[in-house]
C-alpha cells in the first residue's frame, strides 16, 4: 500500500453475524481512521464496507493496540475531497478506481469509541 498506514479491521458480518478480519490501508484523521472502500475500482462495494454500514461498531487493529471503532460514512464534500487528495498523495492507483468505476467511492472514519 505504498507510504499508507495498514490497519486489520474486524467487522460483523451483515449476513452471518460473524467476525472477518481484512487487512487496509488507512488515513489517520484526528482521533480515528479514514477507511476507503475502493474495491480496486470494483462496480460494487467491498463486503467489509457493506458489513460496516449494517454493523458501524467494529475493532481495527493498529500496530499491537486493538481500538474498538464506530464508522461514520464521510459525506462532507470539503472533508471527503482533503481525504480523498491525501489518500491519492499516498496510493497513487486510488485514481486510476475512481476512474475505473460508475460509483462513488466510499470513505469511512472510524472513530474510538469512548
């Protein structure tokens, strides 16, 4: 993933109500994670993203520090654009699947609960 930080992110599945863990490149973003679902410029979203808009609450693994999180989709166009730029400075390819597909890519921020 190039300069990005990676994170382990463990969802709960929307259908099976199990745990999946899948590795992410990820943006720090204040106190959380910005997370983008690109799916390698798929024309469907990833199952992880889908999973946590069923079920926001999951855990992200950062280093040897396990966080539990809440995702919040970012939909502030100014905060999504700056998140956006920061993640395409650090994966050059994220254009190339934002060009690559008919949907919006979606970014999530995932924020410690506390």
């Amino acid at each position: 993933m190039g300069r990005m930080p990676q994170i382990l992110l463990t969802t709960t599945g929307r259908k099976t109500g199990k745990p999946h863990t899948v590795p992410l490149g990820a943006v720090r973003e204040g106190d959380g994670w910005a997370v983008i679902a690109s799916f390698n410029g798929a024309d469907v979203h990833p199952n992880w993203w889908l999973n946590l808009v069923a079920h926001p609450e999951a855990t992200i693994q950062v280093g040897d520090q396990s966080i539990n999180v809440r995702m919040q989709e970012i939909t502030n166009p100014e905060d999504r654009e700056r998140i956006w730029n920061t993640a395409v400075s650090l994966v050059k390819r994220y254009a190339s699947y934002a060009k690559k597909t008919g949907r919006v890519i979606p970014l999530g921020l995932l924020r410690p609960i506390t």
